[in-house]
C-alpha cells in the first residue's frame, strides 16, 4: 500500500476554503520571465548579424516562437573580466554560451577546488571530529564570514579563478576565440560540465539558456549539424566505447555505429516543475502522461541505449500495466528481441518503455546491429543472450514478488529511482527513537539535515533526505555553483560560503530535501541582510557526512538495522534489503 | 532463511555456548576449589561496563566506533550472558545483606526492563506501521490541535448549512472529548481502540437523522476519527517506545553505584582475610 502524505485518508490542513470562488489569473507564458531583464532590441540586431545567427532562416522558425523572440528571451550578454570563471568542470548548468568578443581558455588540467572557490574537504582526524563536537554552537546554522571568492558588488556573483597565472599557463590551457559555440553539450544533456572555462582577458559572450538552445536547434538545420556534429566527436564515440555490448569492437566499427546512431529525447527537461503535479496524480493519469518511448508487440526497429534520465520497463497486465522494472544511463532497450530476430525466430518488443521525467537516448538501427555486431559478439555476450531468448520470464533483475514489486512501482511512481543515496527506513524495525536525527544534528551544527518523515510503501518509508540524485535537478540554476557535486562519488554537496541564499535549489528540487534555513548569531539572534532587512537564509541538506571519518552518521547511528542508503540502482542490493 | 535471522539464531547460539561454558568451568573451578566468585565477578563488572558504554556510544556519533547495530547486538546477547553469570555469581540462595538484596533487586530490574525494552523494539513497531501513516513524535499535539478545531468547523458549517443541531449535540457529547482526549501509558500493549470504535459507531447510527449536506459532513467527521485513531496510536506507541528508557537507565547508573560500592566492600574486606 503506497502512502504519500499528500494522498493519506486525511491530509493535515490541506483542506480547500468552502464556498470560495477559484481566482482567475492568465496562465503562465514560457516568457513571461525572460533570462535577462538587460536584453535591448538593439543587442537582439547585433546578435542577430553575428556569423552564427546571419544565415539561419528566420521563416523556419514558427510565429509563435520566433528566432528573434527566442534571442530576446532565451539569451543574455554576459560580459566576463579576465581570470573570471565561465563554467567549472563539474557543475552542473543550464545553458551554452557562444563568445561575441574576446577569449575563453579551457583547463587542461582541473585546478584545484580552493582555486574554483570551492569549499576544501579534509577529513578531522578523531581529535578534530571531537572538538568540533565540543565547540558546536548552541544554536543550529550560525553566521560565519564568507570566503572572498564571492563579489556581492556587481549583481550577478562573480567567481574568480584563483592564482589564475599559475593555473593558466599556455601548455596548460586551449584557446577559444570569438564566434566559438561552448557548453551546449552539457546544457541539452544535463551532463556536468567537462573543464573548467575562464575568460582571457575582458570578454562578451551571449549565454543561450537550454530552452532557447533547444529551439534553435529543433528549427535550425545549421544548429543542429553542429551540435550533433560536436556531440559525435566529442561524446557519442566514448559514450558507445563504455556500452558492454560495443566494448569489445574495432574503432571503425564503432564509427560505423557512431555514424549511425540517431539522437532522441522525450519527456520534460524540467520534470522537476510538473513532478509534484504528476505525483497527486492517479497512477493510470500519471502512466498516461508518461511519453511512450517504444510499444510492447511492435517489431524492435533498433537497440535504445538511455544516456540520461530514466524510463519505466512495463507490460500490459489484465486491465492495467505493471511495472517490470527501471532503466538508467547505459542501460540498453529491446537488445534480446533484437537478437532472437536476428536467429531467425521474430520476436516483438516484450515490454513498453516510458520516459520517467526526461530521457535522453542514443538509437542504433536493426540492421547495423545485424551487420556489425551480432556477427562479432564475444562468446560470453552470445551464450547470454541465447539464454535470454530461451527463457520464457523476465530477465530483469527486479523480484517480482508481491511485496517487491507494490515498492517497485512506489519508487518509480514517486520517481525516488534517482536517488543515490536514497533514506529508506524499514518501518517494522524502526522504534522512532529519533537517534538518527540527534547523530545528524551532532555532526551538523546541531541542525539535523533531514526530516524523519516521507511517503511510505509496504513499510518502508523514504525519509525526506538528500537523496544525491543520478540527475540533480537542484543544481541547474544555482548562480554560484555553490550547490555541486562533491565527489566522484556523486555527493552532492551545498558549500556554505558561497551559497547567497537564492533559494533556487531549494525550489528545483522535486523532493523537497533543500531547507532553507535562517542564520543566527552567537546569541540565537536572526541575521538580517543591511539593505532590504531580510532574514539572511542559507540553503542546507543532508551532505552524506561527508566530512565524517565514520560515513553517514544517520546510518551507523540507527541501533535497529532499520535505516539504509540506498543507491537505487543497484536493484539486486535493494532487492536483498527488502527481502531480509 | 533471511539474514536478520541467521543473525538471531547465530549469536543466539553463541551465547548459548557461552553461558554453557561458563556454567561448566564454574562447577569444574568449584570442584578444583578456585576462587570461581572472584573470577565470575570480576568477568560480570568488566560486562557491565561494556554493557553501559552503549550508551556512551549514542553520545558520540561523530567517532568511528562501530555501527550502533552492532553496539545494541552485543548488548543484547552479552545482557542475555550477564544474567547467566549473576545468578550464578549470586548463587541460588537469598541476598543476606540491604546491599546484595539492593544490587540484586536492581541488576534483575536492570535486565527486566531491558528484555521489556526488546521485546517492545520488535512487537511494536511492525503495529504502528500498520495502523497508518508514521507521523513525527513531537508534531503530534499540533496535529492533534489542528484535528479538534477542524471537527469543530465542521460541525459549525453542519449547523449553520442544514439548521439542525444532531452533529453538534454529537460533537460536544462524544467528538469533542474524544478529540481532546490522550491516550493511556500502557495502551498500545493493551491495543486499545474502543473509544474509536465507540465514536465510529454512534456516528454511523447518527445518519438516520442528518440531511443529505450532513451526511457528507459525517463522512470528513469519520475521516478525522480515523485520522485521530492513527495520531493516537503513533503516540502512545512512540511514547511507550521512549518512556521505557527512562526506566532501564537510570537503574543501569543506580546498579553502577551498587556495583561499585560491591566491589569496594569486597576489596576492603578481602583484605583482612
């Protein structure tokens, strides 16, 4: 039995006013807030009679989302002093900016962190841990002074490279000149970025969010040969190389393939704004608004290989359709039917596959599986994959027993898939002593990083913690690139210093794990900013004790073995937990 | 088998072992006429004092000093090999002085209220996961505040909308000291919910006299009592699930004292013989 505090018998003061008449508003526009407030006709023109921009043809574009429309509302100019940092290898963002005047340089090597502003991690030796506990203050998120890579003066922050000589020698370093397109691979595909970029000298660039990007590309034949070009040399070839199935295939091969493979995208890129919509939603209203990527019992046309997101593996069931199980980045579509077809016995799609959020795909044709690598599969990959056209059943990993599966469309209804370190707490273990939130807030300024409470299923219960999503909707947005990812690990980590309290994060991400908390002085006493006289506000989260020589204190905390972090993707790890 | 319980059944029969050997090399040290009390005695203090650092543990969770889990395991099963070792450290006969009596009235409430603690940690929980959505200890006056003005309001629209008073004479008679009410210390062991099924039901019996407005105000009027039922359970439950502590460490720091003075009084006197 699912249960979501919003769906329970009773939901606690979210009762509709009586007797009230609904207010009557316009219903929001894409433009209604542009990126930039700043951005002149005049800027348009120039921008316009750039190189990159002159020949496209303005009548590909619909009336209703002109490219000049898209220019005035999707773009901005942003002007960069030298040593600035454009984007930090890394983080995550949301737009691709093309360079109108000057130079960009582009990191060989990764500077360090303090370099980037970003907070130093050291892990206390015991004596450390213990004096930290000791001088904790006595009221949860004190004010502390903030670093000085953060120059409040000039609106938007500013992030400087330190010891920018040192760090941008010319063997260390590639130019980028004026009219040069950057960013666009990790803006559409909500990858990190891959270096770091720092402006030359005093430079201008336009800055094109992804909505516009995505536009011009869709209604732009230039655009998006160049864009598909640059992802074909620069990701596509590595991205088929780490694909088990590909692996073991020459390189000419592979860029047969490459050339072969057909980009498609589905679902929202900003699923995060309809989510809570989507999760009030009956399970069969949801299904159906899930975008079909392809349907069970048609013929597989070619193997879907998901580069971002996640997409729910489902078959018709009686009257409904049941979830068999969850695919994410890497993970392949359609392959055994491909191959049983292959061996002479046609075989069509056992299952639908549906994009939970957004979901990137790479599509490799039937025939150049047939051509190019069936013939040359290892033994292991083709004795596999005759098992699997032998068995009757499923071949996914999910158990589908009834307890298992009731959780397994929970998670993946409630989208908690993307979680990494996901809170589950087995609620028949769990004796609610809280010990958990008192070691949270022990090892956090005496203010615990989550909340003992979330939607429940089949007793287990997802707390509302970080769940350090595969794709962080939290960070796309956040103007100082404070909130990031901490690790190679994939922590996601807010650094307290240049964190300027936007709230952004807090309101992107779909869990509702970001708090936004204000700070105190020593004495207990809110601080207010000088000019508006507001509270000052930090955002906080759970940040997996990362700085803990013992890991995540909620974890070995709990005395019962009832609460785990879970990466939701290792479905038989999960498995184990759920069946213990 | 799973694996909690391959656990269970394994350090269960460790312990087992363990008390067995014991109870071997105490008869064999008896019959080889060596100072078994002694050495049982100075095995029991050194357990206690494990036993104890449980809690020093809780304390400080910013140390790597083992997973709790691992910490309340040993508790458990060096608890259940205390017991074995007191009762036959003390012997079969009755304390003669007000300490032995004192510290073996205390060491058996000790481990009395910690076998209570367990057995609780374990019946309990699985029963407030079922009785509906978990809610937050402290949150639950506030919800339970919010639940009795929210029947109240409803039962003001029942009497303004349909001009009868049936609901309201309800409310104050059953709803509203039924709203109000806290539930018993001891009454999740008892699973009381009597009182929910006795306003449950007059509810149900009332609809013969409410308009057809009314019956859809006793519809949301049942779902608050459901809702109430479960805010109940959730904190007599977690209550009961608190409160127990409250009494297994204060008789652990009262059977420390005892201890100590013990082993005090043997030390001195041991001397003079």
């Amino acid at each position: 039995m699912a249960q979501n505090p919003s769906r329970s018998p009773h939901n606690f003061g979210s009762q509709p006013p009586q007797g009230v008449a609904p207010r009557r508003e316009a219903a929001p526009e894409r433009w209604d807030k542009p990126f930039s407030a700043e951005m002149t006709d005049q800027d348009v023109d120039r921008v316009l009679e750039h190189p990159q921009f002159s020949s496209l043809q303005h009548t590909r574009f619909p009336s209703a989302n002109p490219l000049r429309g898209i220019i005035k509302n999707d773009a901005a100019i942003r002007r960069f002093q030298q040593g600035e940092i454009v984007v930090r290898q890394g983080d995550y963002g949301n737009s691709a900016f093309l360079i109108l005047r000057g130079g960009a340089l582009v990191c060989l090597q990764e500077p360090s962190g303090d370099q980037l502003g970003r907070r130093q991690r050291v892990r206390p030796s015991l004596w450390g841990s213990f004096r930290r506990w000791l001088r904790q203050p006595r009221y949860g998120e004190v004010w502390s002074q903030r670093g000085s890579t953060v120059s409040p003066a000039a609106g938007a922050p500013r992030i400087f490279l330190q010891d920018a000589p040192g760090v941008l020698g010319p063997d260390r370093t590639i130019r980028l000149g004026a009219g040069e397109l950057f960013g666009e691979l990790a803006a559409l595909g909500r990858t990190p970025r891959t270096a770091t970029i720092v402006a030359e000298a005093e430079t201008e660039m336009l800055e094109i969010r992804w909505q516009g990007l995505r536009d011009i590309r869709k209604f732009s034949a230039e655009w998006r040969q160049l864009i598909d070009q640059r992802f074909r040399e620069r990701s596509l070839l590595s991205h088929l190389r780490e694909t088990p199935l590909l692996r073991h295939l020459p390189a000419e091969t592979l860029q047969l393939i490459a050339d072969a493979t057909r980009f498609e995208a589905f679902g929202e890129f900003e699923w995060q704004h309809t989510y809570q919509r989507a999760r009030e939603a009956s399970d069969r209203e949801r299904l159906e608004k899930e975008p079909l990527i392809a349907r069970q019992d048609d013929p597989a046309a070619g193997l879907l290989l998901i580069r971002t997101g996640f997409a729910r593996l489902s078959c018709r069931y009686n009257h409904g359709e049941r979830t068999e199980s969850y695919l994410g980045k890497g993970e392949t579509f359609g392959l055994e039917e491909l191959f049983a077809t292959w061996r002479g016995t046609p075989t069509p799609l056992r299952h639908n596959l549906r994009a939970l959020g957004y979901v990137d795909t790479l599509f490799i044709p039937a025939a150049v599986l047939e051509d190019h690598v069936f013939p040359l599969l290892p033994p292991d990959q083709l004795a596999r994959l005759e098992r699997a056209g032998l068995a009757t059943g499923s071949t996914i990993p999910w158990q589908s027993s009834t307890t298992t599966n009731a959780f397994l469309e929970f998670i993946v209804a409630q989208r908690f898939i993307n979680g990494r370190a996901t809170m589950l707490i087995d609620l028949d273990r769990c004796t609610r002593c809280d010990d958990c939130v008192r070691a949270c807030a022990d090892t956090h300024d005496n203010n615990p990083r989550f909340i003992r409470h979330g939607p429940e299923s089949g007793g287990v219960q997802v707390a509302s913690a970080c769940l350090h999503c595969v794709d962080p909707v939290c960070m796309i947005g956040c103007p100082t690139g404070a909130i990031h990812r901490a690790g190679l690990e994939g922590q996601v980590e807010i650094n307290p210093e240049t964190c300027i309290g936007c709230s952004v994060c807090a309101q992107s991400c779909p869990y509702g794990t970001i708090q936004m908390v204000a700070l105190r002085d020593e004495d207990g006493l809110p601080v207010i900013a000088e000019d508006t006289g507001a509270p000052i506000r930090r955002a906080t989260k759970c940040d997996l004790c990362i700085d803990q020589p013992a890991g995540p204190a909620c974890v070995s905390a709990c005395p019962h073995d009832a609460l785990i972090r879970a990466d939701m993707r290792e479905v038989e790890a999960l498995n184990r937990w759920l069946q213990r | 088998m799973n694996t909690l319980r391959a656990r269970r059944w394994l350090l269960s029969v460790v312990t087992l072992a363990a008390v067995l050997a014991l109870t071997a090399a105490w008869w064999l040290g008896g019959i080889a006429l060596r100072p078994v009390a002694k050495y049982s005695g100075e095995l029991l203090v050194l357990l206690l004092l494990l036993l104890a650092l449980f809690n020093v543990r809780k304390k400080l969770p910013f140390l790597p000093l083992g997973s709790a889990t691992a910490w309340l395991q040993f508790h458990i099963y060096a608890g259940w090999l205390s017991v074995a070792l007191f009762l036959l450290h003390a012997g079969p006969q009755w304390p003669r002085s007000a300490l032995g009596f004192a510290l073996w009235l205390v060491f058996l409430s000790v481990a009395a209220s910690g076998a209570f603690g367990l057995w609780l940690s374990r019946w309990l929980p699985p029963r407030l996961t079922r009785s509906g959505e978990s809610l937050v200890y402290e949150r639950i006056p506030r919800l339970r505040h919010q639940l009795e003005d929210e029947a109240g309001n409803l039962v003001r629209q029942a009497e303004t909308e349909a001009a009868s008073s049936t609901l309201a004479d309800f409310h104050r008679q059953v709803l509203a000291p039924y709203f109000a009410r806290t539930p018993t210390l001891f009454s999740p062991l008892a699973e009381d919910d009597a009182a929910h099924h006795r306003a449950g039901h007059e509810l149900a019996s009332l609809r013969r006299y409410l308009s057809e407005r009314e019956m859809l105000i006793a519809d949301q009027l049942a779902e608050l009592l459901e809702a109430k039922r479960n805010l109940d359970a959730q904190y007599a439950g977690q209550r009961l699930l608190k409160l127990w502590l409250f009494v297994h460490l204060p008789l652990t720091y009262g059977l420390l004292v005892l201890v100590a003075a013990h082993v005090w009084l043997v030390l001195h006197y041991s001397h003079r013989f």
